[in-house]
C-alpha cells in the first residue's frame, strides 16, 4: 500500500476525491492536510469553502456548504446542503459557439458512403419484423441463408440479422407508444449499417406495415422488401419468398466499399450500466472527453436515459443553444414525473443509502455521474425516442435507462457507433451499430476482458481523462473503420433489439 | 352454388347463422322463409321472439329483441338492443356439481410423471434468463451444447431451449410487475415439460435470482442452477460453465420415460389469435366442447385474454362456483378498467364497424365468441398472471389479449397443452408445451397447411360441433403423448416467451 490516491476531476472543482480511504492526518501531495478519515469515493475540500458557497465536482455544483469548511474536511451531509436556488433551468446561459475543425483539420475514418449522404461502419442485411408473431419465421431466413452458405459468395456483408422483439399488436393503433414503434422499425430499416432489410409480418397484427410504407413513403426496391406470413401462405412459403428476396438483395450489399469519410459523420451513442462508484469517476468523464473530441471533430454525440440524469437536468438546460431545447428537455422530465406516477411508481429521486455509503452526496451529484459522459459542448437538440437525428454536435434522446431499450432507441435515430461505461460488468452488444465497453475499474477489466474494449480504470492511476478521452475516440475511428469490438468477436448483438413499450400491453 | 347454408350454434339458441349471404324469401330446409337478404355471418330469428324477450346465440343471451321479431327475420342492430338488465353478475346461480369421470374411466395419455406429481407431455432442459442482458449468453449456450452433438447420446431429451426476453431490469423492484415476472420464471423453472433449467443472470439487474431462490425456497440441484455472467469472469466462461451444468443434468433428465397417465393430469391452455367472424362459430365453440370433455375427464381447462371476454364477464360469474370465484373475475375487469385509462387507452368495449359488418351486433355477442372456447363447465377458480394453477377443471386466469404474452402466462402456471384457435392465420408455436392449432374456415387451413394442426372449418359444411370437440379432445391426447405438432415440427416456440410488462419501463 503506497499513499492513499485523491483525483480532482476538474480544473473547476473545490474537492478531491478519496481514491483510496484516506486516513486522518493524512498530508496529501500538493494539496492539504485531511482532518477527518475520508472513505473511498468520498470528498474532501481542495481549499476553502465559504457557508453557503457552491461544493464543486464534475466541474458542476453539486450542493452547497451548510458551515464553513476548511480545507481538508471530509465533505458529506454533514456540511453540504441542496437547495432550491440551483434548480433554475438557466436557459441557454452557458451555451456556446463550438469549435468545431474545419472538415480539412477533421479525423477520418473508412466508413461506407449510403445514398442519404450517412455514413455506414458496418454493412449488414437486416431481416425486420412488425410484431412477435414473425419472430421466428425472421429467425429460420436467417438460419436458411447461414445454412446455404451463400454468404462465402458476399464477403463484404458482415452478416443477415434477425432483428426480433416481443411487441406490435395487442396495443393501441394510435398514440405514442404506436408512433415510437414505427419510428425505430424505420430507424432500423433505413439505418446506414443496414445495406437493405426484409420486413417481415403476420398480417393481422395492430402494427401495419403497409401503414409505415405510406407514412415514410416507402417503396418496395432491393434495399427494403415485405412480405406477411398470412398473404405469402405460412411459414415455409414466407422463407423460401424472404430468402430469394434477400439473395436478390446480396450483390449490391456486397458492392458497398469502405472509403475515407470525415468524423463529422459518425453519430455516437453514450450508454451506461451497470455502475458502480467510480463510473462518475473514470469512464463516465473519459467518455465525456471523447464526446467532446467527436463534436469538435464535427460529429454528434447522443446523451440519453432520461431517468438517470433526473435531477441534474438543469445543467443541461443550461448548456441548450436555445430556450426552446432546453423547455423541451424539462418536458421530458415532467413527462417522466407523470409517467411512472400514473403506473404508480416513482423516478428514484434521492441517493439510496448504498450510493451515500459510496459517497454520494446529493441527487444532483448522482445524476452527474451518468451526465459526465455527454462532455461539456452546447446541447444542440432534444429528441423523442427513435427520432432520427438531424443535428450535428451534442444532442439528448429521451430513453428509458434500461440498457438494450435505450440503446435501440439511439440506434433508430441513427447512431452508427456506440461506447458503454460499465462498473458491475454487463454483457451488452450490438448489431449493426458496433458497440464498444469501457471499464470503470481495473478490476473488472481483469475479471471479463473478454468483454472490456477499453481500461478506464487507470484514471485512478494517473492517466488524465484527457488522455483517456483521446483513446477512447482513438478506438471509435478505429471500430467505425472496421476493427471488431469484443462483442462483436463474441457474436452479440441478436437479441439486444428492444423497442420501448410505454402503452398497455393489451 | 347450392343452398345457403345456415347454422344453429346451440340448442338454446332462438336464431340461426347464415354460414353464406341467404337471399330474401328462401325458404331454409327444416326452417322459416327468410323475410329480409342476410349477410353471411348475420343472424335469422329461428322463432318468433317477443319484444323484451332475449336473443340467444351459443346458449347465451346476447341482447334482447327491442320489437317483436317474426320467424325469419334478419336479427341485427335494427331490432335488438342490449341493456343493462343482464350485467347482473348473478354470482355462481349457474354452478353445478361436475360429472367428472371415475379414474378408471377417464382417458390416458402417455406423458413424463414428474416429482411433484404433475405430468410432463415434453422433456426439454430449459435455460432461463434473468434479465435480456443474459439472452445472448443463454443463445450461446443452447448452440454450444448444438454443436457439441451430445444430445445425440441422450435421445429422450427433446432439446436444450433458451428462453430470453426484454426486461428484467429499468424495472421497479417490488409491486405487481416485478411479483408476476417472478411467477413467471418460477413456473417456468418448475414446468413439467421441462426436466431441469438453468437460469443465467447478468448480476446487477433488479430481478435478482437469489431473492426469487429465497423466495421459492429453491436449492441448487442437477434440476436447477443458477449463475452469473458477473459472477462467471465474463461471456465465454459462463457459457462454459453453464454448458457443464447442462452436461451433468442430461442422464437424470434422458432416463424419464413416458407412462400411461390419466386426462386429468392435462392443463390445456385456451388461446385464440388473429380471429375472424367464423372463430365464434367454428373453431372456438368446438375447443370449448374438447374443453368441455377434457373437465369431464377431470383434467383441467385455463381461460385467459381477460380483454377479449370484457362485456361477457356475467356470463363466467354466473358459471364461477362461488361468490369469491365471481367476484375475483370481476376485480380483473375493474383492474383492465383502471390500467388503460391510467394509461391513456381503453378497453375496446363496442363492436367495431368491422364487427357489426360481420354480423356481430352486441358486445356479449363479440366477447362470447372469444369465450366460447371456455365450454360450458363451472368456473373453479380466477388466477393472475402467471400464478401455479391449483384446481382442476376449468378456471380463468388474467392475462393480456396479445398471445405470447398470454400463453407464456398459462404455461407458467402449468399448461401442458395449449389449443390455439385462429381464422387469419396465426404462425404461433411454443416451447416447452406443444400448440395445437384450429383454422376457424377451410379457406385458411387449405393456405396455411403447414402450419394448421385441425381444420374446423368443416363445421360449416355440417360437421357438429361435438364431433369436431371429440377431435380436438382426441388430437390433445395424441399429442400429450408426443405426437408432433405443425409448429414442433418447424421449430417454433424459442421466440414466443413474452413475459407481460405491467409497469413503467426506467
Ligand atoms: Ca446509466
Ligand atoms: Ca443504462
Ligand atoms: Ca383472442
Ligand atoms: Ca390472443
Ligand atoms: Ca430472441
């Protein structure tokens, strides 16, 4: 054991954080003398903090004092107090004009150039489908085409995948809940990872596929195909039909060659799960510093689970270029508030006593934690669920937390790459959008490197969260240019397909 | 064209169906000239019907004629109204004493006689899932053991299935929602049909295996065990770990051996799906008369889809064998009720345009068809979601409309038979209970052959009711006793485990 470790995550904040439980008395290197035992993943002041001053961490106010402290006090309930005042919703006070490279001075990577001027970063076939009915029969034309070995004919098709779910009828035909499915079956079936997609039906199902066809204005072509069980005659005529229309599909998806393309193209979605104590620590602010290097670099960055930035959304509000985003943010969270109080539920709006015993202060220092890895750029817009996303920069999609649902929305709305903080450990992969995982800890990294793209563990070694920040965008022009990340090794990605269900299933 | 033909579905019934258009003045074989042109589908009064008097189709009031109707009259909206008189739940005044069959006079089938004294009609090994987080992981698993080839050595065991889903986790840890997920995978991992399970988490998801173990009681044993992906160090150990698991459960689980056991060992699931207007008058009266027999031979029939019999609830209080039994029922519809108003939807409680073109004039006329399949028995006993069904004969248990969500919820409480009826032409398939599937009109079996178990269709060319119910009852014991069904043998039933999502997903 050397000398405990503190981490102080910005240049802004008037606290460290114990790395290491700190005993009493303990000098710290180039800071001051701790005068209370500090346990890990807890704070203690950098300097003086004035009765009633802001406590910093995140760069952020995450309460205030409640008594004067000195330099060296451990930081906690005892002394930090979360008041009304800092709930105001700023506007657009701290945004800012970005700045972003010119595309000359812009990363590139090889990606594959779609018609709609997107960027794909992978190239599959997707066999879609509109209800669970048609699950397994989306399941055999995948198991047929894998079967007949066709594939070997096609080698720059990554790959024809199901894409099943356990929704689409037994629900309303009208409202929300209808509006966000069709919007992620069309996030799906015009995805830049996708070269073409079989949509596949029952035919009585409350969700219409000749409904989604007219509202996109969809036209049958080789890049997009349907057909219903019902109308093709059953099961084995559905995938003889479905599997001659994706033969007919394969030669132009195999045409498709990866080529230099601009940063700016690349549509990131940040994801957590499973977290621990140190993912406002370590990976979460490291993958902020990425998110802040891609919109430099021109591209977009999606924050999104909405639960899980409850309580800090006012920093967001604040960082909106404009009134009108950041008004559309807090209606999202009083959706929220509305929601889960109709289903009788509540947005977990305090730290659990588990989260204090870590260290955590005040709701807002939580939900900061899960923030952090949105970065520090402006928030150029504020999306429902599955919305395609047409801005460029760091923009928010309303999804639950629950991983494989908040990832699917992200994807729908056209993310082609996605990074995923993790402290506990998940398994979570994606197909078609690469998926790639940092570990907040070390240790983790140890136990399932099979699974861990990227160490964030080392920031509490020393590697600054600029650096990490680096190498993780590293790796992001690297997976987007075709280096497989470990799920994709593992063969993820089937079964991670969850379209949100906010309606009664009826 | 020959005669149009006509159909007296019950013999308490006052009018007769047109099976095909009947043109004004034909004049019916044994019945009255037809005074008005009858759409297929409509109703023709069999006899004269009093003003006030009821309209009775399947043996049930459907509403009440509103002038006096003469012999051959077109029966519709023009001349019944339906009124609040018979909501009267006239709790258990229709209960008798059931003529169940002596043991030794009952059917047997050739099933699994397992540990607790149910009866399996399969011998899968399943592999549960905690939370979608663990899915691929349990695809993994069940396609290691595929390539390995062992099951080859043990020929009894009819495979090894995963059974994955959306949720899990972003949940509420305690209420309704989390109680019936609970049910669902303890019913499940105890099912009959399956000789044994593993059950594979992730680790940090709310639904935590070791409380449902408590719960339960549940030890680890070669019929169960239980692991993490957390736990394990990750994705590739797991699926080790777990495929040695599965290794050493296969002798015990290859040596059971079928054994003539009684019908009333058979808890045959009632499903319909993708219904048309034929489904009340073929299909589901004749599952209702296999049902029917299956309660006489002391087996056990599940009534479910509490949507789909909204309005015709009277009609199962007044058969529930108590007040309790009654009132249970109608606490389901209240709940229905007060769910999709929270929600913002309701309960589609009119027959639709569609319907009354089809010649349904009454919501208990819509609503009696769907509970036709029911039969005519006394209601036992009203179950949740899910909940281990604990008395034979025949009981309702609450559960969505939408079918995998339904019967994932019938077979985890013990269905080791499911009958599915269906007039568009449902594709479902299920694992670990074999589905039997009933075309309501010929059209759709001559189509979907391949997917159709039993054309009743053929109850509109003359076939009785009681004859095709004899069939269906007939094709439940071939079937409990291994005979394939049309969706066993083209490999359904490892998508269509949807466990229902009540609460907010977070
Ligand atoms: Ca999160
Ligand atoms: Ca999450
Ligand atoms: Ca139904
Ligand atoms: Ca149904
Ligand atoms: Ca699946």
């Amino acid at each position: 054991m050397g000398e405990p470790r503190t981490l102080r995550l910005n240049a802004q904040d008037n606290v460290l954080i114990a790395v290491d439980t700190v005993p009493a008395g303990t000098v710290l290197p180039a800071g001051p003398a701790v005068t209370a035992r500090v346990p890990r993943g807890h704070k203690i002041a950098a300097v003086p903090i004035a009765e009633g001053a802001p406590v910093r961490k995140f760069g952020q106010i995450i309460g205030f004092a409640s008594a004067p402290i000195e330099p060296g006090a451990w930081v906690h309930e005892h002394n930090v107090v979360l008041h009304e005042f800092d709930r105001d919703y700023a506007f657009a006070s701290e945004a800012r004009a970005e700045d972003v490279l010119a595309p000359a001075a812009q990363a590139t990577f090889q990606g594959y150039r779609r018609p709609d001027g997107r960027a794909g970063t992978r190239n599959y076939i997707g066999i879609l489908t509109s209800v669970n009915c048609s699950a397994t029969v989306a399941h055999f034309i995948a198991e047929e085409i894998a079967r007949s070995g066709i594939l070997r004919d096609y080698p720059n098709i990554d790959g024809v995948v199901p894409f099943v779910h356990g929704t689409g009828c037994g629900m309303a035909g009208q409202g929300e809940g209808y509006d966000l499915l069709t919007r992620t079956q069309w996030g799906y079936a015009s995805h830049p990872n996708l070269a073409a997609v079989v949509l596949v039906g029952l035919g009585c199902e409350v969700f219409q596929i000749g409904r989604m066809k007219a509202q996109y204005g969809i036209e049958e072509s080789e890049r997009f195909r349907s057909l219903t069980i019902q109308e093709s005659g059953g099961t084995r005529r559905t995938v003889e039909a479905a599997v001659a229309q994706i033969r007919d599909m394969l030669p132009a998806a195999n045409a498709a060659r990866r080529e230099t393309l601009p940063a700016s193209l690349l549509s990131l979605a940040l994801q957590c799960g499973g977290s621990d104590g140190y993912s406002g620590l370590t990976a979460n602010p490291a993958l902020g510093a990425a998110a802040d290097l891609l919109v430099r670099h021109g591209g977009t960055a999606i924050l999104s689970e909405t639960p899980e930035i409850y309580g800090a959304e006012h920093l967001l509000t604040a960082r909106a270029e404009s009134v009108e985003v950041g008004e559309k943010l807090v209606g999202l969270i009083n959706w929220w508030k509305d929601y889960t109080a109709r289903l009788g539920g509540e947005m977990n709006n305090n730290p659990s006593p588990g989260n204090k015993a870590g260290g955590l202060t005040t709701i807002l220092e939580k939900s900061l934690g899960a923030a952090a890895k949105g970065g520090t750029t402006t928030l150029r817009g504020v999306y429902r669920y599955a919305e395609q996303i047409d801005r460029r920069g760091f923009v928010f999609m309303d999804t639950p937390g629950f991983d494989p649902v908040a990832a699917t929305g992200q994807v729908a709305g056209g993310a082609n790459v996605l990074c995923f903080t993790t402290g506990r450990g998940s398994a979570y992969g994606c197909k078609p959008t690469p998926s790639i995982k940092l570990a907040t800890n070390s240790d983790l990294y140890r136990r399932m490197t099979e699974d861990m793209d990227i160490n964030c563990g080392d920031i509490l070694d020393g590697v600054s969260i600029e650096d990490k920040g680096r190498e993780i965008f590293d790796t992001i022009l690297a997976v987007a240019s075709g280096a497989r990340t470990k799920s994709e090794q593992l063969g993820y990605g089937q079964n991670e397909f969850v379209p949100w269900q906010i309606g009664a299933t009826m």
